[in-house]
C-alpha cells in the first residue's frame, strides 16, 4: 500500500551535497543510519573520529537526511494561505531551519564538527511545516477503521457496502477499509503456508469423561451448534479454531472456573494438502524515514499495527455479541475474496501477544474431509488438574 505524501520529490536545489568527509557508524544515535554504515563495504578514516571503520560519505549521508526530512516537512508556501498577522505570513504552524533541524528533526548527531557539518550544508532560508499537522494517513485509516465498526455494529451488518449509503464526508465509504487491508496483505506478503506435516491442535471443553472419542467430537462443529459468537464467527457459522501449539490452544480453551465442563479433550489434525493462511502475526518492522525505498509503507504498517491490536483484544462476554461484529465481517471478506485466496487466518492471542491462534475456513463437513484427525494424539484431561 505506497502512501506517497505531498512534496515527495525533494527540491535538492535547496541543499550543498558537495561533501567529501567520511562518517563512521560512532557519531549518530539512528538505527537505520548505524545498520546502513556498519554495512558499508568500504573501509577508511573516520574524518570526525580518525578511526578506521566502516564509512560511507558524508555527501550520501546528507542525501538520506533530506529524504526524512522531506518525509515528515513540506513548504507553507505551497500548500499554506497568507496570514499577514503571522509571523511568518502563513497560517498555521511554519518554522525555519534552525528551529526545524535542531528541535524537530530529533536527529541525534554525538559529534560536533559533524553536527556543524550537516547543518552548515543544509542550512537554507526556507519555511518548513508538518505535513501531517491536520492528521496523518495512519490516523485517517484508524479514523476510517472506527467508522466502519460503528457501522457494521449500530446501522447495516449486512448492507454496508452500498456506496455513499455510509459515507462520512471526510473518510469515505466505510467498505474502503477493507479494500486497504486486502491490498496491504498482498503488498506485504501476508501469508503463510500450512504443510501437511504441520499439527494443528484442537481443544474442547466438555461434561462427560467419554464426550470425546473421534475426529468428529472435536473438529468444527455441526451448524445446528454454533449457537455462540466467536471472535471470527457468527452464530450459526461453523470454523476450525485451533493452534500450532498444544499448550495455547489449551490456554484459550479450557475455562478453570466453570465448574458444569470439569474435563477437556486436546489432539491434533494435519491438513492432507498445503493451506494458505493470511498470517497477522508477521507484519514487517516499521521503516526509518531516511529510507528512501521503504517509507512510503510506514503510515500503513502502522495502522496495521492498531488494527490487528484492536480485533486480538479481549473482549468482554456480556458484549461478545456485538463486539465480535467487525472481527466477523473482516474473517468474512478475507475468506470469500479472490484476490486473496485465503484457507484462514492466523492471529495474535488475546491472552498473550507472542501467541498464535488459527481459524481455518472449514466447517464440520470440510474438517472430516480436508483434515486427518491424530487418534492417537487424542487425550482426555481433567480441568482442575490446571489450577
């Protein structure tokens, strides 16, 4: 999903490149610029701290600054109104490059003859401002993300689609939301392969000793028990919720305090072919503004970020039923879209974050078809053995 913001192209005119010092990974606090430097494949002087060291140019190194720079600023004059009581003649909240490189930028340069450096070539009579002073793309996502919850939860659940039916005046239709997190899932490669080798555990909660003796006790239920919502299925709709891991899948299971369900059964299925799984566990790292090739992903990594925070948390049981809505409708367009050609989705546990959990798209019927159930694997335990 490429954000490109207002003013990308950098007016390199403004800016003295013509720099020949080399600069060592010593004398800036960035992680982007001390991997970048200490991957360097040339090795020289260090012209701040004379030491020999992985170095690149200062003249690259001024460029980079400029891309984060033009990232996060942009010119009032091109985008602001006169406002002739102000300061600066512009409206809003404009700066010069001292106040902008010194205070916003929160560049940490150590050296001071470098920090001089830097400042001295990049120094111009400019105004600069925010671009994101009236919210960010990040935000405007979010923002986008709430309305269609309000949405699919208070006015349409099923209807919600309908163009301009919804529409805020500032956001658009909620439905765009959507349409963004498919394209981000396929821009990032969000996706994981399940080999039929690969266990996919399955627990339940039952009354009696013998409740649970075959594959058919303990994969997705019959549609006539569905009769609860879950976090990525209505009522009424039957998936394969598990885990790559026995213990997780026991951890989100088994209620210790419901005393009616005093046993468990745990056992795992392998898949009897590949399943393509949308996987939100795995999101890329969020990129520096100085990479010039990956910033452009930072506002929709972000969002991402708060979105797979938000339909993983826990939710409340006495509002289940209408807090599981959102979760339920995204499962649905993600397993019916064909740009993604999803089997089901491996997401964040609500109990604990470096956790996994699965949903596969299968029923009862397509769990005895497409999935071999472990009847060895199958053990019967008792809940208070937990506590």
């Amino acid at each position: 999903m490429k954000t490109r913001k207002f003013g990308d192209d950098v007016d390199y005119n403004l800016y003295n490149f013509d720099a020949a010092e080399r600069v060592c990974s010593s004398h800036i606090n960035d992680e982007f610029f001390k991997k970048l430097i200490k991957g360097s494949t040339t090795t020289a002087k260090c012209d701040y701290c004379k030491k020999v060291k992985p170095v690149i140019e200062l003249s690259e190194l001024l460029r980079l600054i400029v891309i984060g720079i033009d990232y996060l600023f942009e010119d009032p004059t091109n985008f602001k109104y006169l406002d002739k009581e102000s300061e600066t003649y512009f409206d809003g909240d404009n700066f010069y490059f001292e106040e902008m490189f010194s205070e916003r930028l929160n560049l940490q340069i150590t050296d001071k003859d470098l920090y001089n450096d830097i400042y001295n070539h990049l120094f111009n009579d400019s105004l600069y401002y925010w671009k994101d002073e009236y919210g960010s793309h990040t935000e405007y996502l979010f923002d986008l993300w709430k309305i269609f919850k309000e949405t699919v939860k208070h006015k349409a659940r099923y209807v919600f689609y309908y163009e301009d039916t919804f529409r805020d005046f500032r956001l658009g239709d909620p439905i765009n939301i959507l349409h963004d997190v498919q394209k981000a899932i396929n821009d990032f490669n969000l996706f994981r392969i399940i080999v039929p080798s690969d266990k996919l555990y399955r627990c339940r909660q039952h009354k009696e000793l013998a409740e649970v003796k075959e594959a058919k006790d303990i994969c997705s239920p019959p549609d006539c028990y569905c009769k609860t919502n879950n976090r990525m299925s209505a009522i009424g709709i039957s998936m394969f919720y598990g885990s790559l891991k026995e213990e997780v899948c026991i951890n989100e299971v088994v209620n210790t305090s419901d005393t009616t369900m005093p046993f468990y059964s745990i056992g795992y299925f392998k898949s009897n072919k590949e399943l393509k799984l949308v996987d939100l566990t795995k999101l890329p790292t969020v990129p520096s503004i100085y990479d010039e090739k990956e910033n452009q992903y930072i506002d929709t990594i972000l969002f991402l970020k708060e979105f797979i925070e938000d339909i993983s948390k826990p939710v409340n049981v006495s509002d289940s039923a209408i807090e599981y809505v959102p979760t339920q409708v995204v499962t649905e367009y993600i397993k019916f879209n064909p740009a993604l050609k999803a089997d089901g989705i491996i997401y964040p546990s609500s109990k604990a974050k470096s956790l996994e959990n699965i949903v596969l798209f299968k029923d009862n019927a397509e769990c005895l078809r497409d999935l071999d159930f472990s009847l060895p694997s199958l053990r019967v335990m008792k809940v208070r053995q937990l506590k």
